[in-house]
C-alpha cells in the first residue's frame, strides 16, 4: 500500500464533512472487531447447534484471522489502483452478503466458509478506511487525532461486540450475532459515495499477481504452521508448512526489492520509528486477542457466567485500552514516542 506523505503544518483544517467523513469510515472498523470479540462468546452456542468438533471450532475462530492476514497486503495495494473508496464499498457489500450467511449457517462448514469470505471483506476495509482518513484529514494534527479515534474503534468494538453480543445470545439464537453489522454495512453503502471522496494512486503500476500469490503462499501456511505447532506441539505438517511459508516469504521479499511497484516497499523498515511502532501493534494484537480468547472462555466454562456475565467480566480491560487509543495522540505531543510506546508495554 502507497505510504500517504505528510502533509505540511499549515495544511488546510478538517471542517465537519471530514469528521462525518470519519463517522462513516469508523463503522467498519468497528464491525470488524466486533465481529472477532462476538464470536469469542458465541462459540459454545453455536459448537453444540452445528455439532462442531473440536478441529472444526478452531477454523471457526481461525479462518477469518487466517483471511484477513493473507490478503491485507494486496487489498491495499489494490485500493492504490482501483480507488479506496470503490474497494471500501466493494468490501461493504462483500462483508454484508458473507455476514447473513454465517448467521444461517446449517453446518460447521458453511459457518467456515462464510467466514473466509468475512475475512477477505475485512481484509478490504481496514486499509481502505485507513487511507481515506489520510486523503480527508490534510492537517497533520487532525490527521493524528482522526488516526486515534479510527484504532480506538477497534477497542470499542470489542467492548460492545460482548455485551451485545452477550444479550444476543441469552435472547436470540446464535446467529444473531453475525447480523449486527448488516445494517452499518447498508449505511456505509448509501451514505459512502456522498461523503466520502474517491482516491487512487495514478504512479503506481499494474498489480503484480506474482506477488499476489507468493504473498499468500507465504502468509497463510506459516500462520496454519504457527497454530497447529502451538496446539498440539511439533508434528510433521504444521511444521512443513510453516518452512514452506518462510521459503516462499524468503522468495516474497526478493521479489519486492526488484519491482518498480512493490506490494510492500521494503525501505519502510529501514526507519526505525517505523519498526517499532509495528512490532508494538504486532505485540498487542498477540497479547490483547489471546488474553480475550482464553479470558471469555474461563468466564463462561469455568466459571458458568452467562454471555452477558462474560461480557462484563471483560468490560474493564476493554475500556482501558479504548481510553488508552483516545489518549495517545495527545500524550504524543507531550511525551516521546519511544517513552510512550514502552511505558504501553
């Protein structure tokens, strides 16, 4: 994905388009956490409804992380070329169609490959709606604070996505859950090409499927290799394809560094404020899914709380960090990054 280049500090301020601008862009963001966070507690219900082992549960969960890894790279790329907003609206209707469909899954299969599609939609929307912000928010200081609110969403909607979620659950059946971005995503569709701008990048060159296929050929087996190794230790499968997805990430990157227009510019990390911002955000998806996973599963197993009892049980971490999000840009113009990342961590 194009980098946006920074504008200059008298650059023209956000008037209350933009910030509607930001409303609309932060639906999706938000759904795409929530719908992470309300599976968490929807996985029992549902397990029993489908008859779902526990292989099959796993892909459940996996699938859509699984998607969204693999093809975040190109879909951003693509949105370079394409126009983002076009992508953003694609993915909408995308998420929207995949979402009622995992809603009346019959079988732990079609629930799977629903939310493979859910993961491909999602992959479109989080650098879509990222790289909007950046063509609607010129100045650098709104441009921080637009930044800010569009991660917070992410927190938020794992904070709403329990406790709807858990309501949901006590009341409806399971399914229900799948439904509730169905209506955000019918919003972002009619209100998206009236307030949101189009952009695209007219430098950059065709899309290189090469690349395309190498980047997925790398990502997905070395996440399956990761998982599977994890699970149930070292084993002669898991184990292959996480050093077929090195191999072919070895070849990935060879590649980039040859291209006039990478899927990924690799210069980026020569900077070493761009290193650690990333492996802080790598660190904390790790840490903060994990910690909700196996919490949401204590909760409602060990401790026989009802969905919403969970929900509440994981409100006080999840407030926290949306504060935490809400708050860095402001600290960040009082405290040194490094100071700030590491006193995160």
């Amino acid at each position: 994905m194009t980098a946006t280049i920074a504008a200059p500090a008298d650059a023209v301020r956000a008037g209350r388009r933009e910030w509607i601008g930001l409303a609309v862009l932060a639906l999706p963001t938000l759904l795409v956490s929530l719908d992470v966070f309300v599976l968490v507690l929807a996985l029992p219900k549902l397990a029993v409804s489908l008859h779902a082992d526990g292989t099959e549960q796993l892909w459940i969960m996996d699938t859509y992380g699984f998607m969204v890894a693999g093809f975040m790279v190109t879909m951003g790329t693509l949105g370079d070329r394409i126009g983002r907003r076009k992508l953003l609206l694609i993915g909408a209707a995308a998420f929207g169609v995949a979402s009622v469909a995992a809603a009346f899954s019959t079988t732990a299969g079609m629930l799977i490959a629903a939310r493979a599609v859910l993961g491909i939609a999602g992959a479109t929307l989080a650098p879509s709606t990222l790289s909007l912000i950046g063509t609607l928010f010129e100045n650098p200081r709104q441009r921080a604070e637009a930044i800010g609110i569009w991660a917070g969403c992410f927190s938020v909607g794992a904070i709403v996505g329990p406790m709807v979620g858990g309501f949901l659950l006590e009341h409806f059946w399971w399914g229900s859950v799948f439904l509730l971005g169905v209506p955000a995503m019918v919003l972002l569709l009619v209100v998206g090409p009236k307030l949101l701008p189009e952009y695209r990048d007219e430098t950059a060159g065709r899309l290189d499927l090469p690349s395309v296929a190498l980047s997925l050929a790398a990502i997905l087996p070395a996440v399956y290799g990761v998982k599977e190794l994890a699970r149930d230790g070292v084993r002669a499968v898991p184990l292959l394809a996480l050093v077929v997805g090195v191999v072919v990430g070895y070849v990935f990157v060879k590649r980039q560094r040859r291209l006039d227009d990478p899927l990924i510019d690799f210069s980026l990390f020569a900077a070493k404020a761009f290193r650690t911002t990333l492996g802080g955000m790598l660190l904390f998806s790790m840490l903060g899914g994990t910690t909700m996973l196996f919490a949401a599963q204590f909760f409602q197993l060990a401790q026989h709380l009802s969905p919403v009892g969970a929900a509440l049980g994981l409100l006080p971490g999840m407030a926290c960090s949306t504060v935490s999000f809400l708050a860095a840009p402001v600290l960040a113009r009082r405290v040194r990054p490094g100071a700030l990342i590491a006193g995160g961590v």
